[in-house]
C-alpha cells in the first residue's frame, strides 16, 4: 500500500522547472530535502496526547511514577509493552486501542503549530526545498492533524505509522522515504526534538538537526549534528547563511557535556 501523500497546491512560491508540484522527486541529487517530525517538532501535541493517556491509564488502574512526557515521541506499540510489561500482545494491543479511540475522538484537536513553523515551511518552499514528514503517529492522524492547519500543502508527501506494517520503527518509516523519493542521503536532513528522530537520521546515515523548541532534553539534543533553537535556524541551515555554524557548534557543546 502506497503511503498518503499531499502534494503542493495553489503554492506559487517556487519559478519553473524547480516548482515542487510538478514533482514526485526532490529536484535532483545533491539538493537539499528536510524531513520533519510531527510532534514536538512542527506541532505542539502534548495536551492531546497526555490527556488521552491519563485517561486510559486512570481507567486501568494503572499508575506510572515517571513523566508521562517521555511517551511522546516513540511508537505507541513501544510504550504499551513499557506500561504493561507482565501484559500478553492482547493486553498491549487493548491499551494501544483505547488510546487511540481517545486521540480519534479528542486528543487530535487538542493541538496547536509551535511560533514559528508556518513561516519556516513556507522560507524553505520559496527555496524550493523538498519537505517530507516522518512521524511514528497513525498516517491516517497525521494527515488529519496537518490538514486542520493547513500544513500539508507544504509537503511532498507525509508518512506515518500504519497498523500492516510488519515494522513500527521510526528507522524503517523514515527508511522507506529515502527509498521511494529516491532521496540523496548526503544532503537530505532529518529534523526532530527526540533521540528516537537522531537514530532513525543516523542508522540511515543522515544528517539531523534538533529542534530546539520542541520536548527533547538537551542529553538528547547532543545526538544530533545541529541544533536549532528557533524554528528560523532551520532556513539558515537549509540556504547557508551564517547561523549553522552557531547551531553545530551548540551541538558540539551539548555533546562534549553529556559526555563528561
């Protein structure tokens, strides 16, 4: 099954023949293509996604003594098995269900576009920049979610997690992409707030760049080879002006301090 896309339109940013609407391809090898997270990293989800969690986590009886924050970001089918541990696949498969029917019903809408980010999406289209998203929420809300802000028009395709996937790892979504847009992995970036978007960039050898604005933890941040505080850090990266070189360096800093 052929993963949802959302081609540009009524865009006109971009002057022919590099008009990403007329193309199933990044413009061609050795140009630059950004791929984003959703949560944490072009949306602000966490009220949705926590709300719906305490709710089914109360309705069980289950009481978690960390930060529910840390489930943001990884694939529900990773989280039930940490929240049940003792629990068979039907027990998982149970909790993953009742949450879900919680973000369908709710938690979707209870979202809103992180400062910032419309105008960064709309700098890098007029920079004809091909935009993809990767993200280990449903595709089906993702697109959804995109759609409520009018978000989509900005991207070449958008990919999510799908219930027949043999596979819900972020590494073999984002995988995928690479593969059937036939991405350059030299110059194609992976922008996110969580370890989980630094490894997937990594284990298939892409560049990435923390978000700075979103849920990571500065820990987290020294995985990547940038970080950009503000969301117009990512257009300076993405059309070479000055601001990268500060952002490498933040993550070079960042890193040497986790390591001590």
């Amino acid at each position: 099954m052929e993963s949802t896309r959302r081609m540009p339109s009524g865009l006109d940013f971009c002057a022919a023949p590099c008009e990403t609407q007329n193309m199933p391809h990044p413009i061609s090898h050795g140009s630059p293509a950004f791929i984003f997270d959703l949560d944490g990293t072009l949306t602000d989800s966490k009220a949705g996604i926590l709300g719906c969690l305490r709710k089914v986590l109360d309705a069980r009886g289950i009481h978690d003594p960390g930060p529910l924050d840390r489930f943001i970001g990884p694939p529900v089918e990773e989280w039930v098995t940490y929240l049940l541990p003792d629990g068979t696949k039907d027990d998982h498969a149970a909790l993953a269900h009742e949450y879900r029917a919680c973000y369908d019903r709710e938690g979707w809408s209870n979202n809103a576009v992180f400062p910032g980010i419309r105008e960064m999406l709309v700098r890098l289209h007029r920079a004809c920049i091909p935009l993809y998203v990767c993200t280990s929420k449903q595709e089906h809300f993702a697109v959804r979610i995109l759609d409520l802000f009018e978000l989509s028009q900005f991207f070449v395709a958008i990919y999510g997690d799908k219930a027949e996937y043999a596979s819900h790892s972020k590494i073999d979504l984002l995988a995928r992409i690479l593969h059937e847009h036939a991405l350059d992995r030299t110059s194609a970036w992976m922008v996110g707030d969580r370890s989980f978007d630094f490894e997937a960039a990594h284990a298939n050898d892409l560049r990435c760049i923390a978000a700075g604005w979103g849920y990571g933890l500065p820990e987290e941040w020294a995985q990547a080879d940038a970080v950009a505080p503000i969301p117009d850090d990512v257009v300076a990266l993405a059309t070479g002006q000055s601001c990268p070189t500060a952002s490498l360096q933040n993550a070079r800093i960042l890193r040497a301090r986790c390591e001590s």
